[in-house]
C-alpha cells in the first residue's frame, strides 16, 4: 500500500523571519525573501503553519530586512519592499507596501495581470479569463492570495479557521523568473517525470472492442509511428446500467461484451510497448452493479441488505482507502498504469474549502507510487485545480470545440500558466467537439502539439471525427505522421528540459517576457521559448487562398535565428516579423549557438527506450553547450521518487565556434565497459557553404547535404560513451563557421511561383525585387502602392528583409501589411511597363 498521508513539507516559518506583536496580537508578517512577504490576520490570534494547497515549504534562510514597531504602526522594510501597517485588521488604507513606484493596498483579492491558468477549457471556443499568476507588468507586484485554500495536517484534509486573512505579495518588479522560482520554492517544484509521458498519447472517446484497440495499435506501427501511452475513454466500464442506478458515466467494471478479457489485453499493449490509463468519473460512487461493490462495503462495513450505493466521500479518509486500496487496486493489479481523473461536479463538497478536485489530485499522485516498478515515477492525468497543482502532473486542459479560435488560445494558454508554475498540460490535440473537419485546422494543431507539453491526440464520439493519421487527405496524414514521429525523436531533449524543470524551476514552455525585458516581448502571447534556444510561434489561422501559405506575427530578440525546419531562411533579429510556411511546417527558430539532441534511431518503437543513435542538430555562429540528460543507471536511484540531481547520466555537447570544434562528452555516471557505445551525428542546420571542406577535413566521417541543400550532415558514427580516463569524443569542421546567406531570388521564386495570383503580377512583382535599380526603400514602398494582395506582401517582405547579409536585401526598410484579412480579396491587375494598373 502505498503511504499517501506522507508527502515532503516543511510549513513552518522560520522564527527569525516573523514579524508580529505581542502575545495574542491579530496580525502576522513573515519575511519569506526580500523579495516575498506573507501577511496574515487572525481574529482568534492563532496563526497558520499547517501545509496549504499552496504553501508547502515556507521555511526560508532569513532575509535581510528592517522594522520599525510603534505603538499604532509598523514599518517592514528590505531592498526590494516597504510595508506599512496600521495594526488593524486589514484594510486598503491601513496595509500598505511600496514597491518600486507602485503601493499594493490590501484588498484581499489576487492580483497578476500577467494571468495564470485556469480550471478548464471545457466548451471554451476561444479566449477566456485566466486567474492570476505571480507575475505582473503593470505594477511591480502580484499578490496570491491564500486564505480560502485547503489545508493538510498530518496528511489528511483540514480546514481553516474561521476570520483568517492570509497571502503572499511578490515583490519582483519585472524579474519574472526569479518570481516564479521563489514560488517553487514555497509551493514545491514540478514532479520528475517518466521518460514515456513525453511519447505520444492516442485517446478518443469511442466504444472500442480489445480487438479493435489492439489493431490500432498495430496500425501505427505499421506507419512507423510510435505510441507510448493509450487511454481508453469512459466505455472501458459498463455504461448501458438500469435506470434505478442513475446514469452510466461513473464505473468500475469492464465492459465484457467489448473486452471480454481485460488482463489479456492489457498484457497485450504492454507487450507492445504502451502504459495504459483509463477514465474515471468519480461522482457517482460504488453502486451495487460493480463487481468490487461488496468488497469496498465490506471494508466500510456499509449496509448492502437494501442495494444502496457507497456514496463517493473525498472527505472520508475511510471512504478513499478503499477507493484506492479495494476498488482501484483490483483493476491495477489487471494492468491499468494510471488514471485520467475526469472530475466535472464543481468544488464544493461537505467540509467547507475543501475541493474534491484538490483530493483527487493530491491523493491519486501520492498513490500511484505504489506502481513505480511499472510507471518508474508517480503520475496522474486531471484538470487543474488552483495554485500548487503543479505538484500533480499531467494536467487535463477539458474539452475544447474544435476550431481556429481554440487553436488560436491555446499556444498563450499553455504558455502563461507557467507564471503559476503549472508546466505539463495536456491539451485535446486536434480539438474535442463540434466543428468542422478541415485539414488545415489538424495539420495545424499537430504541429503545436508536437511543440506543446504534452502530445495528446483526442476526439469525441462521433463517427465523422477521429483522429488516426491516416483516416486524413494525403497531404494531411504526412503531416501528421511527420510530427508525430517528430515528437518522438525529441524526447532526448524533452527529457533533459523536464529534469531542468523539476530542478532547476525551468518550465519547458516560457513566455516570451521571461526572457527579454524589450516592450515587443508582451506583444506576442502566442509566442514561446520551447527549452532555452528555440522559439516557436505556431500558425493558428487558415492558409492564404492567395499564397497557399499560413502565416503568424512573430518578434525576434536581437541575434540571429535559422528555422530548425525550414533551413533556407535566416533571420536577423531585434524586430517584428510576418512568418509563413505551408502546411508542412511550423515556425521554430533556433537562435546561433542553439544545440538540440534528438533521437534518430532508424527504427522507433513504442515505449521510448533510451536511443541508440543521436543526431546533434547545430546552428553554427556562436559557441554553444548542451547538457544531455538521462535516468540514473543505478537501480536504487532510480526507484526515487526524486533521485539526487548528482546522479542522472549527463553528457556534456560543447560546441567552440572560433575554433570549429564540436565536443561530445565523456558520459558522467556512465558504464565503463567495452560494449557502451552510441552512434553519433550533426547536422549543421541552415550551413552549406563549406560542407567540401568538412568533407576533405574530417576524413572518414561520411559527409552529405540534406534537407534539400540547406543543411550538412556529418555521419560521426560509434562514439564511447565513457572514453578512456574520462576523454571526450571532439571533431574539428573549421573556423568560425556562419550560417550560409539567404538566397532571395531563389526563395522569392518560390512564393511567387506557388501563388496563386495573377501571372502578370508575378512577373512585374519579380522585376521589381530582383532586377529594379530603385533603391530598396522605394521599391518596397511601390509593392505596397500597386495594392498586391496583403498576405503575398508580407510573404514576399519576410524573405527581401529577412538576412541582413543578402544581395539586394530590403533589411531596415520593411513594411508589413499588418491588416490581413480572414479571406484575402484579391484584385485583377494588369502589366503596363514597370507599373500596375488596378482594374
């Protein structure tokens, strides 16, 4: 049984850190940093040091600070925040703090206009209100309050006392990561999580047979695309029940007509390669159908004579007991790795703060360590329900309607819920409900969901939406499958980026404010930091009629940046830029520098085994460093819950851009034997130019341009992954070597060539790029004056300005046609020497 009334904590502040009046004073204040304050008021006097959904931790290393305590005021000042206090109970004009220029006057509310998250995006068809984060622009503050929060004592739920006022003002002033990292540390930090919960998920709702799952299964491994996780939707248990139970959606026996022998099927997608969860709607209880029904009223001695249901109880310690260790236990011993808790009865429940939400969270996770031979590290799959259920991951964003306008929030959805710590959603890729089919929208949600937490593919039931690969036009399913397969190659770096998380308060999705203090970085919400060096800007509206392009507004912090996927093009940064791509691709720009290992293993397969064969994805034209790292080999470690960071596998990749010398390891915590070998490559991403040189330079190493002519491939081959006296593998491909120049006639030729435009507005649109002796400023100022059509303008502007190294380049003279229409208009127009006559 696994001790779920035991968890890390440590509540208490530090008595050096308190600030408060005599005995039976009403007021609290507890200098956590200089830079977080907690304040409480008691009307009994008696304060809080009970763990709260929020609070874990709140013993911190005393700050340094200073207080002025006069008879009817108190002054708390640090570096960073001045208080002022009336000794009252809290009121606007008696609770002060200064910071910065901005006061903070009490008012007992949250406030981060920033945002957070929130509890769902059940029916949500486009944008909604997110409750507040612990990040600010506007002030030089946020406040969390805490007040009505669940507590825990001992383990077990408790309440809070009556006339307690209690939160925690940030003091941060714009420094947005420390914010969020100091909340970790009240809070705690995101959970390590299993290798396989980065692989992709397939769940629909659907009445599948075992036969039927198992074939799908099957299918795509015969499209060479790997799954690693199955979850199987509410039918798994008996739905069709009597009338005098209620209705079907809560259930704890399997359906025998569609799965006639659940420990043989779940035996079967072990085998090949999958961990399984099933659904679970809670509300309803344990009713007299269900096969477990006598042995959970047995174990709480609950009268059957009659029929009558074991009611569901969150706040029953009793009642969950058997819960998890009668009922769920049963099925777990079947096979179910986990559960995807699809709680939807709202928070209230018979003891007042106490949400059932937060009880299943808290207690399935803390459960699920009992299966850690199987799951390798505790995890759970539910909605998220306040500040702290960042401790539970994957979080279950609801069921979305399927459309641009949910596409189109949840790239800024997922991205903003780290200013509250909650890293790992999981959104319905592709979308839940309602609708239209339409390619584009899937290829497009695809590709975010690869760039996404979590890679969930999902869908309602409905016989017209589904969201296999292959049930798609062509072109789709390429699409498809290419990110699917994609997502798997990446969980080398995704696995690195999610230690980085839990130890080091990295969330793998970051605002683009996190890192840059420039105004422009809040006008991009759909914008993101995928790990530190790659940003991603998904496309959320549909392809241009006119280009056949999708295109997204995107902001460049200064550098330069090569598209990971779409080579050709590099750009200069320290500017807005339009972005296009056709449906294939997904804007993902990797700054100089940037190194990126992905798994290119030949053959994938299910279950994300570690790779055999690594490819180094380089943008050349700045030093770079990455960090690989993977499970602990020793066995002990890791069957941790948190293993000590010192002993994960770790291999350092260091690339040396003056000198042209790329550094692969030694392996730290590795095996030193004969057999430790792992195949190598690079690709030197956007970087041609001396690929001959490389060649005749490093010798046995099979050299290739790839991604048709824009990227250089060094096959490395076997490299010791240990090396003698811990010596590094290190290869040297040339001085100071630059990402090659954008060629703009070639790319322009490709715009105009697929567009679908008039033919004579190509031909002068060329002439005036390519050929025109104006000079640039005026020639861009002329493309806008014929009235082309908008988004070919931008189109045609991204590439003329892109490289400020380029021939001909239009680089500090671009406009954007920042009005693009939802469907373009295009207008008829007809040569006449060098100019354009609309008619």
């Amino acid at each position: 049984m696994a001790d779920r009334y035991s968890f890390p904590s440590n509540p208490a502040t530090n008595p050096d850190s308190i600030v408060t009046g005599r005995k039976g004073s009403h007021y609290r204040f507890s200098v956590l940093t200089e830079r977080l304050l907690r304040y409480e008021w008691s009307d009994e006097g008696k304060f809080e040091d009970r763990v709260s959904t929020v609070a874990v931790f709140r013993w911190f290393e005393k700050p340094e600070y200073y207080v002025r305590d006069l008879k009817d005021s108190l002054e708390i000042k640090t570096s960073h925040f001045h208080l002022i206090y009336d000794k009252k109970p809290f009121s606007p004009e008696g609770l002060r703090v200064k910071v910065g220029k901005d006061v903070w006057s009490y008012d007992g509310k949250s406030y981060g206009d920033l945002g957070g998250t929130a509890r769902t995006l059940d029916g949500v068809n486009g944008r909604i209100g997110l409750a507040a984060g612990v990040l600010s622009r506007s002030k030089a503050y946020a406040v969390l309050d805490d007040s009505e929060s669940m507590l825990f004592d001992d383990g077990w739920i408790a309440i809070r006392r009556k006339g307690h006022k209690d939160g925690y003002l940030f003091a941060y002033h714009g420094d947005h990561k420390a914010a969020v990292k100091d909340f970790y540390r009240l809070s705690g930090n995101q959970p390590v999580l299993p290798r396989w919960v980065l692989g992709n998920w397939w769940s629909r709702y659907h009445e599948y047979t075992a036969d039927e799952y198992i074939e799908l299964v099957d299918h795509f491994k015969r499209e060479d695309i790997p799954l690693n996780v199955g979850v199987i939707d509410m039918d798994w248990h008996l739905v069709d029940i009597p009338s005098k139970y209620g209705n079907g959606w809560t259930g704890y026996t399997w359906n025998r007509d569609l799965f006639p022998d659940p420990e043989a099927m779940l035996k079967d997608l072990h085998r090949r390669g999958l961990k399984i969860a099933l659904n679970d709607h809670p509300a309803d209880g344990i009713r007299e159908f269900e096969d477990e029904y006598r042995a959970v009223a047995k174990y709480l001695k609950h009268d059957t004579s009659k029929g009558a249901p074991v009611r569901f109880d969150c706040c029953d310690k009793k009642f969950l007991d058997a819960y998890f260790d009668v009922l769920k236990v049963a099925l777990e011993k079947q096979g179910v790795d986990f559960w995807w808790i699809d709680w939807q009865q709202g928070t209230e429940s018979k003891l007042p703060g106490v949400d059932p939400l937060w009880v299943l969270n808290h207690y399935h996770y803390l459960t699920s360590k009992r299966g850690l031979g199987n799951l390798e590290k505790p995890i759970t799959f539910s909605r998220y329900a306040g500040p702290g259920s960042h401790r539970y991951p994957i979080g279950f964003s609801g069921d979305t309607v399927i459309s641009w306008a949910s596409l189109e929030f949840q790239p800024e959805f997922t991205a903003t819920a780290s200013n509250i710590g909650y890293g790992w959603w999981s959104h319905d890729i592709g979308g839940h409900f309602s609708g239209i089919r339409s390619n584009d929208l899937t290829a497009r949600w695809v590709q975010f969901g690869c760039f996404s937490p979590i890679m969930r593919l999902h869908s309602t039931k409905n016989q017209w939406n589904s969201k296999e690969p292959w049930k798609y036009e062509w072109e789709t399913f390429q699409v498809m499958k290419k990110y699917l397969i994609l997502r798997h190659r990446l969980i080398p770096f995704l696995y690195t980026m999610s230690i980085r998380a839990a130890y080091e308060g990295e969330p793998l999705i970051q605002p683009m404010y996190w890192n840059h203090k420039d105004d422009e970085a809040y006008t991009v919400p759909n914008q993101y930091y995928f790990g530190p060096d790659l940003i991603v800007a998904p496309i959320t509206s549909p392809l241009s009629t006119t280009t056949l392009l999708g295109g997204v507004r995107a902001w460049l912090p200064a550098g330069r940046y090569v598209d990971l996927f779409h080579p050709s093009l590099v750009y200069r940064g320290n500017r807005d830029v339009y972005v296009h791509r056709n449906m294939s691709e997904i804007p993902v720009l990797a700054r100089e520098g940037t190194v990126i290992p992905i798994d290119s293993t030949p053959k994938l397969a299910n279950g994300s085994l570690p790779p055999t064969e690594i490819t180094i994805l380089l943008v050349v034209g700045a030093d770079g460093y990455f960090e690989l790292v993977e499970e602990p080999l020793d066995e002990e470690a890791s069957m941790q819950v948190t293993p000590a960071q010192s002993s994960y596998r770790r291999t350092p990749i260091t690339w040396k851009q003056k000198e042209g010398i790329i550094i692969i390891g030694p392996e730290w915590n590795g095996v030193a034997n004969d057999r430790n070998w792992r195949t190598w490559n690079l690709k030197l991403v956007g970087h041609t130019s001396t690929a001959a040189r490389i060649d005749a330079q490093v010798g046995s190493h099979r050299v290739t341009v790839v991604d048709g002519g824009k990227s250089t491939l060094i096959e490395l081959g076997p490299v010791h992954r240990f090396a003698a006296k811990g010596t590094a593998f290190e290869i040297s491909l040339g001085d100071d070597l630059q990402l090659d120049v954008v060629d703009i006639p070639a790319r322009v030729h490709d715009v105009l060539y697929r567009a679908e435009t008039y033919y004579d507005t190509k031909e002068a649109v060329w002439r005036l790029i390519t050929e025109d002796g104006d000079a640039v400023e005026h020639r861009v100022q002329r493309l806008f004056d014929w009235g082309v059509e908008r988004t070919l303008i931008n189109a045609l502007v991204e590439i003329w300005a892109a490289d400020e190294r380029a021939s001909g380049t239009a680089a500090g003279h671009e406009l954007w046609a920042t009005d693009i229409p939802k469907a373009a208009e295009v207008e008829e127009v007809e040569s006449s020497g060098d100019e354009f006559v609309v008619v």
